[in-house]
C-alpha cells in the first residue's frame, strides 16, 4: 500500500465503518468489509504508516482515536518475531514505526497518548533495549522540555515499559537492563521529583497546574515502585534521604483544591497517597535495614492518615494500602516492639479493623446492583484493594505475634455485635454480618483456592460459630430474606469446610441446593460454588469424601434446582452454575442416567444460544465437559446410546461449524473425538462426509485447533483407516500435508508425530507404501535444519514404531535407500546416544520393542559392518530399562515448548472429560519388555549358537551383563 491520498482516504471509510453498530457493516459473514477489509490489508507494506499518518493528519477525532486503537492493536498482534511464522511487519515498516512513535505520542492529546504509550510498551517489551537502543535517550531528554504534557507522556510510557520488573523472574538478563535502565533513568527521574514538588509549592494555589504536577508525581511514585522492586538499587539507596523526606511530606500534605466532591471516584491526592504508602510498605517488607531510620515516622503517618480518613469509596484504595503497609509491618519480628502494648492492639482494632470491616452502603449496592464485580471481589480474592481484605490481613499478621491477645479483644466486639443483631435482626443486620467477618478473618491463618482454609486459629471454635449462628440463617423458610447473612453463611461452609464435621455439611447440602433458587444472585451463585466445593474435598483413599450414595436422595432435586439457577435473571451464562453441574455429573456417575435426556436437551439449547455471542470462556468450558460427561456416563452404561447424543448434538455443531465460532470450534473437535471414539470398528457416513473438511488448511492455521483437530483425525484413522483406504484414498495426501506443516514447527511437531504414528499404525500398509520414503525424507531435512530435543524424542519413539509395524528389516532398508550406511548412521549417531531421553511409560515400551527388533530379527546387524553397533545398542536399551531418564534440555530450548501468541487468538483448552485414554500400540504384542528382550535373544541364539553369547562375554559391560542375566532368569531361558 502505497502512502497516497487515496490509500488514506480509503482508510479512512472503513475505520468509520468499523464504528458502525450494525454487525452486518462491521463484521459481515460474506463481503469484504469493514473489520475483513483491514484484516485482509494488515498484512500489506506502508499499512502501519498510513495509521500513524491518519492519527496524525486527519481533521475528525473520532478517526484519529480509532486509528490510535486499531494501530495499537496491530501492534499488539504482529510485532513479536514468533519462530517458524513468517515476519508480519516489514523491516522497513518497523524502522519507521520506532523512528516516528514517540514525538508522535508527545505531540498527541491524551487520548491518543495512552494508545500510543500502549504501542511503545508493547514494542519495548520485545525490542528494548537491543533492538531499540536510543529510546530510553529520547525518553529522558523530553524532561528538559519543562512541558508537562509532554513529561507526563513521557512518564506514562515509562511507567508501561516498566512495571513488568514487578513480576518478572529474576535473571541475569533482567538484571542487565534494569542496570541499563537506572544508568540512563534515575538521575533525570531523581531531578525531575524534586522539580515538581518545588513547582508545587510555587503553584500551590493553582488549581489547574496543580492537577497536571500531580498526575507526574504518581507516574514518578510508580516508577520509584518498579525500579526498586527486584532489589534496592545502590542509586536509591543513596538519595533514600530525598525520596522518603518529600514522600512523608507528601503523606501529610493536605490541599483543598485537591480535594473532589466526587465519593466515588478518587482524587488525585488519595492516588498519590495510596502510591506511596505501597512504596513504604515495599521499603518496609524487603529491605527494612535501610528502611528503619524513616519507618517510625511512616508508621505515624499511616496510622494519623487511616483514623482521619473517611468511609466514602473514593478513599478505599488509599485505606487499603495504608492498612497494607501496617500489615507487613507488624509481621516481621524486629517491628514486633512497635505493637506490643495492650493499648497500641485495642486502639489498632477499634480505629482501623472493626470500622474497615463494616458492610457500607456501597457495599450493599454493589451486592444488589453489580454482582459480578461483588462476586469477583468476594469470591475470587481479588478484593485485594478493598478495606475488608486489607483488615482482614492486618488482623492476620497481628495474629503472627500476638494471637491470645487479638482474639481475647475480638471475641469482645463479636459477642456485642451478635447481641446487637438479635435485639432486632432487621435493623441491624449489619452487625452480624461484621461479626461473621471477624470470625472469618481472626480463625483463618492459611488459605487455598482449592482447599479453603488450610490452617486455623485453635482459640476459635468453628464449628460451634456454626452449629449457633450459621445454620440458623440458612435454615429459615424463605431463601430470600436477609441475602446478605445468607451470602456469608454459605461463604462460611465454602471457607472453613475443612474445619467443620462432615455431618454438618451433610447437613447444610439440602440447605445449599435450596438457596439455589434464591432470587439474589450472589446467594444462588455461592450456593452453586459451595456446593462444587464440597463435591471435590477427598476423604480417605483419596475417594471424595461426600459420596453418591449419601446424594442419592437429593439428585433430582439438585439437578432441577441447578438448571433452574440458570434460568434466573443474570445468571443465564454463570459460570459457578455451570461448574456445579459439572462437579455433580462427576461425582454422581450413573445416577445421572435417568435425567440425561432432560439434561442434554437443556445443555444443547443452551449450546446454542451463547455460540451467537461466546462471551464467558468459563462457562463455554464447564457446559462442554458437562456435555462430555452426559456421553460418557451414558455410553458406558449403553454404548447404543452414542446415537442419540449425535442426534441431539450434531445440529448445534454444524452451525458452529458453518459460523465459524472460533471459540467453541475446538471443543466441538473434542466432542466429535469423544463420541467417535465411542464407535467400535467403523465409521458412520455422517462423520465420513465432514472428513475432507478437516484436511482444509484454513482450520490449520489457528493454533487453539491444532491439538484437536489431530485428535479427531486420530480417531478417524483408529475407527475407520480401511474405510479411509478405499472410500477417500485421494485424501491421503491432505492427511500427509497436515503432517508436513505440523512437523515444520518446533511447538507443533509432536502433533505431527501423533498424527504420523496414528497413520503408520492404522492404516493398510499399502496405502501408504508410495508415501514413506518421502516422509523419511522430510523428517531427515527437519533434523539437518533444527534438531530439538523434543523432535529427538519424537522421532525415536516413530521409527521405533515403524520397525514393530513393518519389521527391522524393512526399517533398515528404507534408510539405506535414501542414502547408502544412513541406517548405521541413526543407529550411532541418534538411537544409541539419545534413546536415554524418551519418556513416557508406552513410549519407552514401543522404543525397547523396536530396538529388540533391531538386535534380534534384522539379519545385517549380525554379518555386515553394522555388527560393531550391536553391543552398543543393546547397552543402549539395558540402560534405557535401567539408569533414569534423562530430562536434560540444552540452555537455548528451554522456552520452546511455550506457545505464546501475541495478540487475541483462541488458544486450545483440554477438556478434562473429554480425555483420551492412553494407547499402547504394543500392548497385546508385548507384556514385559525385559521379558520379550531375553526371549528375542533365546531365539536369535538358537539360530546362530555361540555367536550372541560370545559377542556378550567380550564387549558388554559387567553391569548391563548382571541386568542381562536376570531378564533371562526371569523369562526361564539360555543362551545358547
């Protein structure tokens, strides 16, 4: 694309139309249009150019801001350099690209900065410092400019850039550019800090200057954070002096034209508070050596700051952070002294926990209002920036040190707030509810998503909280009074069911299964979540500790209680529902069966109705293994019945199909696989029909396919390879295609070999005669031209198969065809040095079957110049039998595997219930491999006595020789 007038103008049309909120514009199925035009043109020279030049030049803001986005996202998708794909921009293009971005970004309104910083991150990320070394030069000479617009770009930018040393693994590389990063950054940034807390103070009464100082001053506060965050570098250590005076300035520092009306939202002074008081707090937790001098005065500011700030939302972030900071304060033991006194522990949970612990009215909003949020907070931790938590973990680290004292001063507040609560529950409801989350907090020591609370306080009697004040609640007649009580009753059993008797929650399930139908849908969720919960605990023998015997009773009521749930308002894609009815599938195995006609009816259309619009992967994922499980369960029962989910299912898959849903196209693979597989010895037409299609490259080119689309083919050639054979034989080469491009690629090439083994095990050996060689061919380039460990271990594990299929001999004379000795140059150079490597129990079975054939049933490893490999090979295997394997992997490999695609494409997901069982292809062959070793050799020795024994006696060494003996032993036979 040339940069013309005309390409712009063109541009310009579509990024328009892309904003048009009619689907058909914006995304038809079948015109170029819109998002498929740029889609089609992204890939084209000069593309890039002409949107910065558009954001740069065009007259309309709205095409400005959309080019801004859409750049960012082509940025986001195409500049990583991923391994075996093509380069998607041109080098020229990313040359331009660096050499415009950041005057361009300066020069732009805000809106359009935040995009372009976004770019320029996601640039840095993969091209900082080496590939883009002047940047950080740039950067840094914009802070003379003295325009704070401009500065607070630059900032911003720095800030994306990098806050990644936050949780990045520490490595030498790491620490390099870190280095590089401070040499270059800390000084200016040092400078620039004390500039603009001067310049506050010359513009302390100007409002609008001092909204633009502020904001620099958080960036500066952020990048303090991520610079200092891997260790404490010897440049802030020693200018702590200015950044700890003027930041406990700042803590103290109190200005009215910063203040807001706003109770939402918070102003810029609590975010540069809050900032800061997670920088003390970082200061505090990991180098408090040099921190001690300034911690006093932090702590006594915190603390003025948390018993002076109020309970409005837009202080929430601050108070957290500020409570934060006195939690990792008060549980390392030389800050022990600081808490010691009765008075300081009292003042402690009557100014800052309990009033951090109540349930507001923003809180009761968001429970009724924006559940999903209160549910994300609540339920999944990361309520980490709101008052409860921090409290709930200050409590926990007072716990640390000074557990009798805290509990003996809680259970004060608890009683009286129970009391509170029983003279009139309706009014003061609240006050229960605080009670409830004191308990919570003072018994939990240590946590597990997947196991609740792992570690309790001794001096808090769980289950007697319980049995008193929990059960009640969810007891009452109506499930839909008082929801909040009943939200953290049903948190309480999810939280502590470790803790409490299996009766009681034997006990609470009915309770559970009944709050599904609550109208609130914070109560059915945590109803359905408990209820997951407690279905996963295991008892003894590692058996779930509920059973399906106790549940028979509650089965159908659970079930219609479930699907109901869904069918309230809000929680028709809930994805804590949906993995209930997965969990209850599971656990209740065949008593299921009755209702499974009901249930996969109400599965389908619910298939059917999110695949318009997938927009909860979650709950995509747990309604395919719920599907799955239906299958399995029934068909284990009744493999007839594989027929009918087919009916019910194939509908739904072929408008998935059809519409191209990205998302659900390859759980739909998996699915097909399942029931497939459910197929004794053929394969119905209706699977034969949509063969060709699987073979289409366009379906191979998204990654998330990958896995199971050569699953299914997997299938197709188990079930069906002689139908393949005689009905599509001219699709055989479709099927070997798929295999060459998989095998081209260092993340995909064990598929490859999946797909090749599956080929070379089931299909009619005449089928593929014309093809082998050329296999071997491409698998012999692969290796010349990119050896992995990974590609050794498949390939041994292949040819090891092909030698049981076709025999050692046939083995031996397909190399030697390609290249004359090529069968004793795999044999020294990768069969004997590498076969220590492979894993995998049957994958170790198949390469000791295939080297016994080899020392056993290949006449020229007897009587030509490959007799020298003899020992060594069979050294080989008694080594493969008896040292542990060898998972050694070269420096440069480690990270191949990973497959890390920038930008949005659906990435593959395991079903869990859709898994295939584990297939040894010389099962019935062979039971023992040792075993069939001394037998082979028995044999061999037969035909050529005194040969196999003298070749031993000579050359094998005295342990393998000591292994070799008790194999014979064992199988009853001699040498002779």
């Amino acid at each position: 694309m040339e940069l013309s007038d005309a390409n712009l103008q063109t541009l310009t049309e579509y990024l328009k139309k892309t904003l048009d909120p009619d689907p058909a514009i914006r995304r038809p199925v079948y015109s170029l249009t819109a998002e498929k035009f740029l889609e089609s043109v992204e890939g084209s020279q000069n593309y890039p150019l002409l949107l910065l030049t558009l954001l740069e030049k065009s007259q309309e803001n709205v095409i400005k801001v959309c080019a801004s986005v859409t750049f960012k996202n082509y940025i986001k998708r195409n500049w990583r350099i991923v391994e075996d794909e093509p380069n998607k921009i041109c080098e020229l293009d990313r040359i331009a690209i660096k050499a415009n971005i950041v005057p361009l970004m300066l020069s732009s309104p805000e809106q359009i900065q935040k995009q372009l910083s976004d770019a320029i991150s996601i640039i840095g990320r993969e091209d900082f410092p080496q590939k883009w070394p002047d940047l950080l030069t740039e950067m840094v000479n914009r802070f003379q400019s003295g325009d704070f617009h401009v500065i607070n770009g630059v900032l911003r930018t720095a800030h994306s850039l990098f806050k990644r040393y936050r949780h990045e693994f520490k490595s030498n590389e790491l620490w390099t550019e870190i280095k590089l990063v401070l040499d270059a950054f800390a000084l200016p940034l040092t400078n620039l800090f004390k500039a603009t807390i001067e310049l506050c103070s010359t513009h302390a009464n100007d409002a609008s200057a001092l909204k633009v100082l502020f904001s620099s001053l958080i960036l500066i506060a952020k990048l303090f954070y991520s610079l200092n965050f891997q260790d404490l570098p010897e440049f802030f250590e020693d200018n702590m002096e200015t950044w700890m005076t003027n930041f406990h300035s700042l803590l103290t520092l109190d200005n009215k034209l910063l203040q807001t009306d706003d109770e939402e939202e918070a102003g810029l002074l609590e975010l540069l508070k809050s900032q800061i008081c997670d920088n003390a707090a970082l200061y505090a937790q990991k180098y408090d050596e040099e921190f001690q001098p300034y911690l006093p005065r932090f702590v006594t500011a915190i603390w003025n700051l948390l018993v002076t700030t109020g309970q409005e939302v837009k202080y929430d972030l601050l108070v957290s952070n500020a409570i934060q900071f006195l939690a990792s304060v008060c549980e390392r033991p030389h800050y022990k002294h600081l808490f010691e006194d009765q008075n300081t522990l009292t003042s402690i949970c009557e100014k800052v926990i309990v009033p951090n612990m109540e349930f507001r009215a923003a809180d009761e909003e968001a429970f009724e209002d924006n559940s999903e949020e209160y549910i994300r907070r609540d339920l999944e931790g990361s309520d980490i920036d709101t008052r409860r938590r921090a409290a709930c973990d200050l409590v926990r680290g007072l716990c640390k040190f000074f557990e009798g004292p805290v509990t003996g001063i809680f259970s004060g507040y608890v009683n009286s707030m129970l009391q509170e609560y029983a003279k009139n529950p309706s009014v003061n409801w609240k006050h229960k509810d605080a009670a409830i989350y004191l308990v919570t907090s003072l018994a939990s020591k240590a946590q597990t998503q997947k196991h609740g609370i792992t570690q309790a306080n001794e001096l808090v009697n769980l289950t007697e909280f319980f049995v008193n004040h929990i059960q009640p609640d969810l007891k009452s007649a109506t499930v839909n009074e008082f929801p909040v009580l009943k939200a953290d009753g049903i948190k309480y059993i999810m939280i502590f069911r470790n803790q409490v008797p299996k009766e009681q929650l034997l006990v609470s399930i009915p309770l559970l299964i009944n709050h599904l139908q609550a109208e609130s849908i914070v109560v059915h969720t945590y109803a359905a979540h408990a209820l997951e919960r407690l279905f996963t605990m295991r008892g003894t023998n590692n058996a779930t500790l509920i059973t399906a015997a106790e549940m028979a009773p509650f089965v159908e009521v659970l079930l219609t209680n479930l699907f109901k749930a869904l069918t309230l308002p809000g929680s028709s894609e809930n994805e804590y529902i949906m993995k209930a009815i997965m969990r209850s599938f599971s656990l209740l195995q065949e008593s299921i069966i009755p209702y499974i006609p009901s249930v996969i009816t109400q599965l389908t259309q619910k298939l059917l109705a999110v695949s318009k619009n997938p927009s909860k992967p979650h709950f995509n994922h747990y309604m395919f293994e719920s599907i799955c499980l239906s299958i399995r369960i029934t068909c284990k029962a009744n493999p007839e019945a594989v027929g009918s989910f087919e009916e019910a299912l194939f509908l739904v898959f072929t408008e998935i199909l059809q519409n191209d849903v990205q998302e659900f196209i390859p759980y739909v693979f998996q699915v097909m696989s399942l029931l497939l597989e459910m197929h004794k010895n053929e394969i119905p037409s209706s699977y034969m029909a949509l063969f060709p299609h699987l073979l289409q490259p366009v379906l191979w080119e998204r990654t998330g396919n990958i896995p199971p689309l050569v699953r299914l083919l997997q299938a197709y050639l188990e079930r069906g390879a002689s139908t393949i054979a005689s009905a599509a034989a001219d699709k055989i080469p479709g099927l070997l295609g798929v295999f060459q491009k998989l095998i081209a690629s260092k993340a995909n090439d064990h598929q490859g070999f999946y797909l090749l083994n599956s080929i070379i095990e089931h299909m009619p050996p005449e089928s593929v005669d014309q093809y082998r060689k050329q296999i071997f061919i491409l698998l012999f380039q692969r290796l010349q031209n990119s050896k992995t460990t990974k590609f050794i271990k498949s390939f041994l594990v292949f040819i090891n198969l092909y030698c049981v299929r076709y025999g050692a001999l046939a083995l031996q004379e397909i190399f030697d065809s390609i290249q004359p000795k090529m069968f004793g140059m795999v044999l020294e150079k990768i069969i004997i040095p590498e076969i220590q490597k492979v894993s995998g129990q049957v994958e170790k079975k198949i390469c000791a079957v295939g080297i016994t054939k080899i020392l056993t049933e290949c006449p020229p490893m007897m009587d030509t110049e490959y007799t020298k490999l003899w020992i060594p090979l069979l050294q080989a295997l008694i080594g493969l039998f008896e040292l542990p394997e060898d998972d050694t992997i070269p420096d440069e490999e480690h990270f191949i595997d990973i497959e890390d695609t920038p930008g949005y494409q659906t990435a593959f997901s395991q079903l869990a219930f859709a898994g295939r069982k584990e297939h040894d292809p010389v099962g019935q062959m062979v039971n023992n491999p040792r075993i069939h070793l001394a037998q082979s050799l028995h044999k061999l020795s037969t035909a050529c006595p005194g040969r196999v024994l003298s070749m031993l006696s000579t050359s094998l060494n005295a342990e393998a020789l000591q292994y070799l003996q008790g194999y014979l032993q064992a199988a009853s036979v001699s040498l002779l």
